[in-house]
C-alpha cells in the first residue's frame, strides 16, 4: 500500500533551517535513483526496513513554495 506525503519542503522551520531547491532535486534523484532508501524503524539498522522510499516529485504547494512528495 503506498502512499504520498509530504516529507520535505522549502520551509523555514522553527529552528531557522531551510532546504533549498536544489537539495530537494538531489532528494527526488536520490530516492528515484538505483539505490532505494529504506525506510526504517527509529532509524534501527538492525531490524529489516518498514519499506522503501519511490517515486519522489516536486510540486509546487499551495503558498507556492516547492516540497518533496
């Protein structure tokens, strides 16, 4: 079952720290790259992953700033 979230943007959060467009691009080709990332439980290595990350995208919200989907 998959489904589509938003799991980055380019928000500045409460910490003052942002993410740029180009490091969202880097994000999409990273997760749609060979070399899936897992998605893993607390960060755990040593338990096999909840899933993978797949089929990443940018689009543009609805204040008109960018985020990872």
């Amino acid at each position: 079952m998959a489904e589509k979230v938003i799991i980055r943007s380019e928000t500045i959060d409460l910490h003052g720290d942002f993410t740029t467009l180009k490091a969202l691009e880097d994000y999409v080709n990273a997760v749609n790259g060979e070399n899936k990332m897992r998605y893993l439980a607390n960060h755990r290595r040593d338990i096999p992953p909840i899933g993978y990350f797949d089929n990443a995208e940018i689009r543009v919200v609805g204040d008109g700033r960018t985020a990872n989907r």
